[in-house]
C-alpha cells in the first residue's frame, strides 16, 4: 500500500482539533503531499458535527488507535494469481519477482490459498513418485502454453482433467498393451515420428498426442483426429523435457499451501505473530473485509518502519495522543499548549505558538504560504477560533486570534459574535446527554507531581447554576479515579454568557481543602471568571497539589 500521512488530534477532541486537523491536511495537499488525510482519535462533539455539516465537510476518518496492524506494514500492491494459472508461470512469476510467497486467488482477487516453495516441494514429490503412477491434472489451454506448443487440432476447452502422461518409448505391440490398460480418453500420449503410435492414439480416442522435438505429425492424420476430437499439438522440446514440462502445466492450485490461512489487513501486528512463526515461508498474505488479497506481510516487516506517517495538531503529549502514536514517525507538531515530556527520533517540524486555538495558527500558515483558503476551510478554522476561545472571551484569546477570527469572518461573510453564539447554540444544552457523555467531550489527562488527573470541560450558553447533574457526574468521577488511578477528576462546566464555570471534583480530602474557590457544595466550586482550563484552571490546581503533595516537579 502506498504510503500515507495521517493529521490527527488528541484524543476525545474537541472542534479546534479536528477543524485544525482538517484544514492543515488541505494545506499539506496543497502543498503536493497528495495522500495526507485528516483524522480523528474518538467521536465528534455535537458542535463540531454542527460545523462540519454546515462547511459540507467530510468527517475525518475514525482511527481508535494506531497500536500497529498489519495493513501499515504494506509497502506495495502484492502480485497474486489465479487458481488457473499454470504452476510453470506461477513459479516463473516467483522467480523474477523474488518472492517467498505467492497468493493464489479467484477471478474476483478473493484468496484461496497459498504457493510457497515448501509446498510445491511436497506436492511435486508425490507427483513424480515412481512407486505410484503420476496423475497430472491439467487443461489443453495450460498444455500449449506450458509447452509453448503448436495446436494442430485443439478439443476440450478450459476443463481440467486428471490425466496420464504415456511416453511410447517402446515398441508397438508394448504400447498397445499399455494404452489399453489405461482409460484412453485421460491419456496424453507423448511420440515421436512413429506414424504407428500417432494413428493408433488418435483411434483409441486419447485425450491429447502430444509429438515431441518438432516433428509434423504424420499426413491424413489431422483429419482422423478431427473425425475422433483428440487434440494433437507439437512441442519443441524433447521427449524428456515435454514430460518434465508437462507435470508443470497442472494449475498452480493443485500445488498450493491449503492449509495457511490469510490474516486480515485489520489484525494487529501482535496477534498474528504465532502464525507468522508457523508458516513455512515465515509469510502470510493479507486479505481485506472482502477477502481480496491487498498484500504479503513478511517476518522481515517487523522490522520496518510503518508506511504511515503522522502529523500532530492541537496537543504534543503522548498520555493524550491516539494510543500507539510512539510507533511511528512523527514529521510535524503544530499545537498551542504547553510542552510537555516529549521526544521524537528525528528532527521535526514544531511550531507551538502563544494563541487560544491551534486553528489560528494553521489559518496563519495558509496566509504566510499564500495558499488558497477554500470558502469550507475558511469556515470551519472561524468555528475552531471562536469554540475554543469561547467566541473570544477567553483568558487564552490573543490579538492574533482576534485579528485572524475577522479575516476569516470576512471571507466567508459572516458576524464573528452571531456565528460564535450559533456554534454554541449547537451545543450547549446537556439534558439529553449521558453522564458518560459529558464527561467524555472534552476530556483531557495530565501529570503533575508524579500523578495524574483528568478534567473534562463542557460550554452551556447561560445558567450554569440552574445545571442539574452533580450526583451522577461525582458518582462517575469517583469511578474513573478508581478505574485509571488518578489523583482526582474533575468537569468543567462553563458559561459563555455569565463568563464563569463550576467546578464539580471527586479526589482525596486533603486536596479538596486546598481548593481556594467558593464551595456551593461539597465537591461543587464556583470558579468566577474562569473560562480557560488550560491557561486558568489547570495552574491553580497544580500549585494546589504541590502545596498538598510537597512536591515542585517539571509537570507535564
């Protein structure tokens, strides 16, 4: 498979991540990296479902997690061929294209089997066993080719049938006797210039004459196998070689590895390992949901580098990066968080700048590279500026993102503060959200004195204090404290109209004290003036946590 690069977000984005995502994949299109495709670690909010609806643009792909498959270790369209094929070119094929292994497939390029060296090896032993009479299945059509035969009179289409092979070798009357002990109409019958034997097959009814070193076959006798439909064909081998050639004119089939199934281009690298050990070839072909064979997966691919590359937006920190992200290469980060614990094997591209959206950074590239900013781009990058900015009021909005919120409004002629209220009217009601829901639509882990913690932030448009969820959401936050270890978990609830959040928090006791926001409640904080949990809330927490834990760190 060709190789690919993928422009994914962290994981449970939110609009600015995918947008971003999406428009920097245009951007790198544009730059002629043809096959750079934006995608997604997890489900799309309600608001960017909105945008990207209202942009007609397409969803990025879904990649749960890029822990390596099978598929990212294909570098080229495999060669496979059909269960007619003669083994003579399936073998020829092999050589010239030096594989270990090569799938046999139907007409439609769904997989039957597999023809490796060691299973060529065992069936052509039972082939040429002189203790068993040889049995050759194979067609008139696979006999000329093989044999790069002349047809004299050609019968019996495309039929494979399990013949025979009779050399007459010796003299007449001892061919007779043969012939006669054997089902005529199965019999291939090699000769020479004997017109005896050539007249007598073709009487006999055999399936083929096959008449070895060139030599024309006898005159009046074309019309004599015409009148009982034996084919007669002339090889320009030997006897010899015409018999060995013959054994090779069998479909590649009947030769193959019955017994190696393929994997699925889906499979995990790490589930297929015992079958790659117990193929002969240390091979296995890879099928799609179709059963098409898509490729061949080697031992020597566990090796390789994948052939898919990434991109990072909107976060630089593996603990919220798509699971498996570390196994492969990363050519640019393009973020506006802090720097986090992070290192790559090559040199990259990382621009990290101080502004409230990664959005606002990738619209600038397209203005510093004068590249064309689609009227759909356009759009959805104003949706990213405003979402994770709340329409500009939040403690991260820079002048930057201002200025580049009304550029963008310009081009696609809309009013910053109505579209901004739009894209929250999107989203803002919770009421018919799960609580697993909630939590998980903007959900972001951090570490910080050797802990870690998790805070999820949602936007309501107005009245955060008439929210009514608190003891469902605690009774979840405790359970993800429980299931993933964390020093405590929190969500954010904020209001873009009143310019302030609460704060609903399950975590130890000692740390709750700490807490210097109002309470309404136990567990429940007013957070007045706070809008940004990256900039605002985050800091807070953590000088809170030293202060408890004792600990000053490198947090990340």
């Amino acid at each position: 498979m060709k190789r690919k690069t993928y422009v994914i977000g962290h994981r449970n984005p939110d609009t600015d991540s995918i947008v971003s995502a999406v428009a920097y994949a245009e951007l790198k299109r544009q730059q002629g990296i043809e096959r750079c495709f934006p995608a997604r670690a997890g489900k799309l909010t309600p608001q960017t479902e909105y945008i990207l609806k209202r942009f007609n643009v397409p969803v990025p792909e879904y990649i749960p997690d890029l822990v390596p498959k099978v598929s990212y270790f294909l570098a080229k369209e495999p060669v496979t061929v059909e269960a007619g094929t003669s083994l003579w070119n399936a073998l020829d094929i092999m050589e010239r294209e030096n594989l270990k292994i090569l799938p046999i497939v139907d007409a439609a390029g769904r997989y039957k089997s597999v023809l490796n060296y060691n299973a060529f090896a065992s069936n052509i032993t039972r082939k040429i066993n002189p203790h068993r009479k040889a049995i050759i299945p194979t067609s008139i059509p696979l006999l000329l080719t093989t044999l790069n035969a002349q047809p004299i009179v050609v019968y019996g289409g495309n039929e494979v049938v399990k013949s025979r092979i009779l050399v007459a070798g010796s003299s007449f009357d001892s061919f007779k006797q043969q012939l006669e002990s054997e089902i005529p109409a199965n019999a291939l019958v090699l000769t020479g210039d004997r017109e005896d034997i050539q007249r007598f097959s073709i009487e006999s009814g055999v399936r083929a004459v096959v008449i070895t070193n060139g030599i024309s076959l006898a005159k009046g006798l074309r019309e004599l196998a015409e009148k009982h439909q034996v084919t007669v064909m002339i090889s320009p081998y030997d006897t010899s070689s015409t018999s060995f050639l013959i054994l090779y004119s069998t479909p590649v089939v009947t030769m193959a590895d019955s017994q190696t199934e393929a994997v699925s281009a889906n499979s995990y690298v790490r589930s297929i390992r015992e079958k790659l050990n117990e193929s002969p070839s240390r091979s296995l072909a890879v099928v799609d949901d179709n059963r098409v064979v898509v490729g061949v997966f080697t031992e020597s691919d566990l090796i390789k580098e994948p052939n898919i590359d990434i991109i990072m937006v909107d976060h630089n920190e593996l603990s919220q990066a798509v699971e498996g992200m570390e196994s492969y290469r990363i050519l640019e980060i393009i973020d506006h968080h802090r720097l986090g614990n992070f290192s790559t094997k090559h040199p990259i591209t990382f621009i990290n700048r101080v502004v409230g959206a990664t959005a606002t950074i990738v619209a600038g590239m397209y203005v510093e590279q004068r590249a064309v900013l689609k009227p759909e781009i356009a759009g959805v990058l104003l949706a990213g500026i405003l979402a994770d900015t709340l329409i500009l009021r939040s403690a991260t909005t820079t002048n930057v993102d201002r200025e580049m919120a009304e550029y963008l409004a310009g081009l696609v002629d809309l009013d910053v503060e109505r579209f901004g209220q739009e894209i929250f009217d999107s989203s803002s009601n919770l009421k018919h959200l799960t609580i697993e829901e909630i939590l998980g639509r903007d959900s972001k882990v951090y570490t910080a004195c050797g802990k870690k913690f998790k805070i999820s932030q949602v936007e309501v448009n107005a009245g955060v204090d008439t929210w009514d969820g608190s003891k469902g959401v605690l009774a979840a936050l405790h359970q993800h404290c429980q299931q993933s270890g964390l020093y405590f978990a929190a969500l954010m609830v904020t209001d873009i109209v009143a310019l302030n959040s609460q704060l609903l928090i399950y975590g130890e006791d000692e740390f709750l004290r700490k807490i210097a926001f109002p309470r309404l409640e136990k567990n429940l904080y007013v957070c007045r003036d706070i809008l940004s949990r990256k900039k605002q809330l985050v800091p807070l927490l953590i000088e809170q946590m030293e202060s408890v834990l004792g600990v000053r760190d490198q947090h990340k």
